[in-house]
C-alpha cells in the first residue's frame, strides 16, 4: 500500500495481472508484486553465464521484457521475435512450476 505507483491505470491492471498470473498460491502478497521494487538495470540476474540453462535465459529474457513494457505480451511478443501464445504457455509453465516448488517447500 505505501508503493508510489509511477504508472498509469493500465499499467497498474498489468502488474496486477502479472502477479496473479505467476502468483504461487492462492492470495496475493508483497512477494508477488517484487517485480516492482527495482528497475531492470539495477536487478541483478538470478544466474550466472556461463552456467545457466537456456531455459533459466529465456525466462529471464521474457519476464524483464514483460516488465519493459508493463506486462503487455503483445508487446513483449513484438520485441522478443515470439507469438503472444507462446509467452502465454511460457507464463502458465513458470506459474506451474514455481506452486510445485512452493509445495515443496523449496
């Protein structure tokens, strides 16, 4: 609630919407929204290159894309040379595998 909210009304119903979609559990909480605590250039990558699998890149590359421009995957489609389908399946599989590994208490 003390979030400044920098954006639009669009803006915002994308990160509302971005955090349901990769949200782990059923309620929402600050976790969720922690894609907006730090601009893209200052958040350091979770990995290391070399030694991240392609699959860690790619998500990487369309999750920061997605925060680029506030969540529209058209958009993020446009700039990642993908089909919007394909960086919804993508979204729908880190949503399911992110619950799995809440559930495993990972």
């Amino acid at each position: 609630m003390s979030y400044q909210w920098p954006g639009n009304i669009r803006e915002l119903k994308n990160a509302v919407e971005r955090a349901v979609m990769l949200a782990a559990g059923d309620v929402l909480d600050v976790a969720d929204f922690s894609f907006l605590a730090i601009e893209d250039e200052e958040r350091p990558l979770q990995f290391k290159i070399p030694g991240a699998t392609i699959q860690e890149i790619e998500k990487e590359a369309i999750l920061r894309t997605l925060d680029h421009v506030g969540g529209s995957t058209t958009a993020a489609a446009k700039m990642l040379n993908m089909s919007v389908r394909k960086i919804q399946y993508k979204l729908k599989e880190y949503r399911t595998l992110d619950a799995r590994t809440a559930r495993a208490g990972l």
